[in-house]
C-alpha cells in the first residue's frame, strides 16, 4: 500500500485549526513540559490505554469504539488522570467522538507511531517507504486534534546487547518523522520509550540525546517495573539510580509505563516517590501501566469491547487513592531557566552496535522505483503467500552467502549502508535475486517455489541514474557507501555495463565473510519478510549481516 507522504489536509484538519481550542496547548521548555496558557509545569498523571478484551480482528483501536470511550472517559474523570498512552490505532477509522471526549475532560494522548504491522523489528531493523508511509498517515490523522501532546516512534525496541542495532533505525525514523511533521508545521514532540534494561540503557539516553537537533528525540521515556510493593523503597527499588542518571538531561524525561504487579493489589508507592521531591525535579510524571485487566494482569478495571459494563479491581481505588492526594507544583515557565547538556554519543562497544554519527538514510521510493525497473531477473508478484515468503527467505540468505548484497544491507557498527537499504523486503529481495542472475551470467532466474520473471530490455539500463532520485522528503538523496566486508571480486572479468544494467555496482562474491546456510542461522538477520507474506502472522528472516 503507497501512501502520499504529502497528501492535502483534511478539511476536518483545517477546521481544527481554525476553531478555538477546548484543551490549553503544552510545550516544552528546556527538561520540561509547561501549559503554555498558563505557564504552569505539565506532569503527566497518565494511564495506559489499549482494551484487548472482546476484540474482534487484530486491529486495536480502543479511540475508534464510541461505546468503550464514553464508558471510559468517565473512569478517567474518576481517576483523576490527564493524559492516556495508545498504542495502535487505525488511522482510516473515525475517532472524532472519542477524541473530544477526551479533550473535553481535559486528557491528552500520547500516541505511539508505529503498529504492530509497521514498527521496527528488533532483530531484524529496518525503515523503508511503506513503513514511513503509514506512520505519515497517522500523524495526518490524529495532527488535527488539539489535545494530541506527543509522539512515541519506538517502545523498548532495542531491549538487550545484542539488538542495539536496531536504534539506528528507531533514531533515522525520529529524524524522518521530525521533518516530517516541520513539513506540516507542527511541533508536536516526538520521543522513544526505552525497557531500562541495565546493560545498555545510559548508551540509549545518550543516543538518543545526542547529535544534531534533527535527530534527537524531543523527549525520552522509560519503561520501569522495579518498585515492587510496599517492601521497596526509593533506593531499594532503583528508582533513586534511574533519577540520577536523568539529572543532567538536557530534555524532558518522563516514566511511559510504570506499575509492577508483583505484588498484588497493588499500591502504587511508586506514585508517591514519581510526583514528590525525590523525582518531580526530573521527571515529567508518568504512565501508569495500564487501564484494563488482561491475561498479563496489570489493570484496574475488567471491560470488554463494544460494552458498557465495567467491573473495577482493588487497583482502580488504590490508585485513584494516590493520584488524588498530589499536589505537585513545579516552576513557573517565566521562572524557569533551561540547564541540561547535550549528552555525548556512545561509542561502539560490545554492548553498543552503533556507530552514532551515522544513520540509515531516509527511504526513497523514487530510488527504489528506478532500481526494480533496471532488473533483468524479478519477482513475477510481490503478493506472496507464507510459504512463498519462508522459501524466498532461505533463498535470499544462500545467495547473500555467496555473494556481496551490501547494496541491500547494513552495518551498524561500521556506519555503512547500502544505496537499497531503505527499500521494501519485497524490493530487497528482487535485488538480491538479480544479482544471483548476473553472477550466473544471465542463466539462473528461478527460485524453487517462488515465481520468478527475466525482462530482456529493463527500462533503466543505467543504475547510476537511480542513486540521483530524491528522497521522501523531497530531497536529492546522496549516494551511500555501503560497508567493506572484505570481498574479494572474483568476477572482474565482466564488463562494467553488466553492472549496471543489472542493478549491481559490484559483481564481488564473499570469501572472508560468506555465509554458508548453516552459518547463516546464527548470524544478526538483516531484516525481516513480513512485507513479503500475505498472512501476517508468519515472520521469516531474510538476510544475514555479514
């Protein structure tokens, strides 16, 4: 699915913005959030909002079910709450009637980006046209209501040592969705919400921290679920640890999921530590995770789809309990005197993958375009069942085991990218059975089990020309150099408009760092198949890093 990066506003945007706003705009300042009407310092006393119960299909979008929002808003009022955390949504559904209940209840959204279907895989990262394409269309979807106050471009993506790649990734989608929204003119802030793991989590608040304005997250957000009963405290529990490590921050930082369960019913301690003088200074407040009870257990309150019942738990009076007696103030925003620092990019280490002054380039489908209309050997669909998706996986990884596919891949730590990095799975993988075809001089263009097609006259004989297209923003897209893995050219003997009328710039086949089939199992996967499969349940890895 093509999706117009810039599409015309809605007439509903256009209204929006010209009508008198019902909820007091917040912006940021410095490390904080403020009402910018008032002046007064925003603490989000927020919940996390996705019911699951009683769903039908596999599309979440609890802003889209008028019956559950008008059951919920109440609870919220109740609850005495200002902000909630969705997750997914379907950005073609109606969510008018639910978002002005919201705002007219005074709650703000904090929305995650991504979805399910389209967010950044952690073991096999990428970010390509489609991808970016759909995140555009829910900010055109949800950008006209006055009470969306921030975005969320990845939650816990890179959640372990061995999956830091993947923030490379996340922090390319940050720079392409800030530009993005500035080609609106919106402000809307956008952050990342890491998982506080112990290993890796100071290299995330620098990373993402650090760089250019462009490219760093507006705000931060943690994942917490440490303080665990009435028995831990604000040392005992780490929370005292995760502050000061935020001291210093030069933006705002905020907790985006609080609320172990451990013990139960909870307490909600945390809450007291969160809004008083041991955090308040630092944090913005947090989301407490989450709204409804579901198989994982976290919620205060037991609802179903399309229903009006509702059945608190012990929780919900617990935390209405601690949540009424704050009285958190802050500082004025005319009072208030920015300080923070620039944090400093993490080096490469064997707990970080990533070379930070690089990042993967913003997709271009015009590039993409030009490089499936110079094959001479492609995909005969690119609508694949999930058999085909597996067979072309395990194809795609023989033939990148035995000959150089940097133009489609990455390497974090070295800060190399290819020129179709950023190009779809279905894309990728046309390329990668192209260059098989030219490294067997033009006989193999079959793939048992997938249709394969050869087209004697491509329209683009010149690949050179694809490397000039703009990118999706508008811009002339520089060509990349992709990594040195250290080939050896072992076909120097073709002629150089093989190369290009092939798609290939480079004709090498991998000695030091081939990947046998076996090999190739233990290996970082590049990215994943799940553009490439019809059912979206089935996931296959595709190519393997060399």
């Amino acid at each position: 699915m093509k999706i117009s990066l810039f599409a015309t506003a809605s007439i509903g945007a256009l209204c929006a913005a010209t009508t008198a706003l019902a909820i007091d705009p917040i912006v940021i300042k410095g490390s904080k959030f403020f009402n910018e009407k008032t002046g007064e310092q925003f603490y989000f006393k927020g919940i996390a909002y996705q019911p699951r119960t009683g769903l039908k299909g596999d599309n979440t979008d609890p802003l889209a079910d008028t019956v559950g929002c008008k059951r919920d808003v109440e609870l919220f009022k109740d609850l005495g709450i200002n902000s909630i955390r969705v997750y997914d949504v379907d950005y073609n559904k109606d969510h008018d009637t639910c978002m002005k209940l919201l705002s007219d209840a005074g709650i703000y959204l904090v929305l995650d980006m991504p979805s399910p279907k389209y967010s950044i895989n952690r073991l096999a990262p990428y970010w390509d046209h489609d991808m970016m394409s759909h995140w555009a269309a829910k900010v055109d979807a949800f950008s006209k209501y006055d009470n969306l106050v921030a975005w969320i471009a990845g939650n816990e993506v890179a959640n372990d040592k061995d999956t830091t790649s993947s923030a490379a990734f996340v922090k390319a989608a940050v720079r392409d969705m800030k530009a993005y929204l500035k080609t609106k003119g919106l402000k809307t802030p956008v952050g990342y919400a890491d998982n506080d793991d112990m290993d890796i989590r100071m290299n995330l608040i620098n990373y993402f921290n650090c760089g250019s304005e462009e490219t760093r997250v507006d705000f931060y957000g943690i994942n917490i679920y440490r303080w665990c009963g009435d028995e831990t405290d604000f040392k005992t529990s780490g929370f005292a640890d995760v502050t000061n490590n935020m001291t210093d921050y030069k933006i705002p930082s905020l907790l985006t999921e609080f609320g172990c369960n451990k013990v139960r019913p909870r307490t909600f301690p945390d809450v007291k530590s969160l809004y008083g003088s041991d955090m308040n200074g630092v944090f913005s407040g947090g989301i407490m995770y989450e709204f409804t009870e579901e198989d994982n257990e976290y919620g205060v309150v037991k609802v179903s789809y399309g229903s009006s019942k509702v059945e608190k738990t012990e929780d919900y009076d617990n935390l209405k309990k601690v949540y009424a007696g704050l009285s958190t103030k802050g500082v004025k925003m005319s009072d208030y005197k920015p300080g923070g620092k620039d944090s400093v990019c993490p080096n490469v280490s064997d707990m970080w993958e990533v070379k930070s002054d690089v990042l993967p380039p913003t997709p271009s489908a015009a590039r993409c375009k030009c490089m499936m209309d110079s094959l001479g050997c492609t995909l005969k669909s690119t609508e694949l069942s999930t058999t085909e998706g597996e067979v072309l996986g395990e194809a795609i990884g023989n033939i990148c085991g035995l000959t150089s596919c940097n133009e489609i891949s990455s390497s974090t730590s070295k800060g190399g990218y290819g020129n179709y990095v950023a190009c779809s799975a279905v894309e990728r993988s046309a390329w990668a059975i192209n260059q098989n075809y030219i490294n067997t001089r033009y006989l193999q263009c079959t793939i048992d089990g997938v249709e394969t097609t050869t087209i004697k006259s491509p329209k683009q004989s010149d690949t050179d020309v694809c490397l000039t297209q703009k990118d999706d923003m508008g811009n002339i897209a520089a060509p990349l150099t992709p990594y040195d893995d250290d080939t050896t050219d072992s076909s120097s003997d073709e002629d150089d408009s093989d190369s290009k009328s092939g798609s290939s710039s480079s004709s090498k086949k991998s000695s030091s760092s081939s990947l046998s089939s076996s090999a190739s199992a233990n290996a970082k996967p590049l990215f994943g198949l799940a553009q490439l499969v019809a059912a979206s349940g089935a996931i296959a890895v595709m190519l393997s890093a060399f």
